[in-house]
C-alpha cells in the first residue's frame, strides 16, 4: 500500500476527543477515521439498493439449517 504523508490542522479539543474514543495514537485516530468516511460512502450506496434486489433464497429455509 502506498502512503503519502499530509501536513493537517485540526481543532485541538476534536483531536483529543478522537484519541481517547479510539484509545490509539493521532496517526492511528486519523486513519481510523478516514477509514469510516470511506465506508459510509459505501453503506449510501448500499441503501439505495435497499428494496431493489430479490434473493432467490427462502429465509425460512435458511433459519433451519
């Protein structure tokens, strides 16, 4: 995986709120949370299939193995 190293200013009380939710260092915070905003780019688009894709299997079924 490339890196690229970016310089960032951020609110010192944000950056400290976020370091002790994850328990981690910045770099790791920082990571962590670009990775969410990726994700829920991902979970929009999932909801807009919402109620647009049949599945061919029968949950009844499924529940009993």
């Amino acid at each position: 995986m490339k890196t690229k190293k970016i310089t960032v200013f951020v609110a010192e009380e944000l950056l400290d709120k976020a370091t002790q939710a994850t328990g981690q260092g910045i770099t790791d915070t920082v990571r962590k949370g670009l990775r969410l905003v990726a994700a829920s780019c991902v979970y929009s688009e999932l909801r807009k299939l919402r109620g647009k894709i049949k599945f061919s299997i029968d949950l009844k079924e499924l529940r009993e193995d």
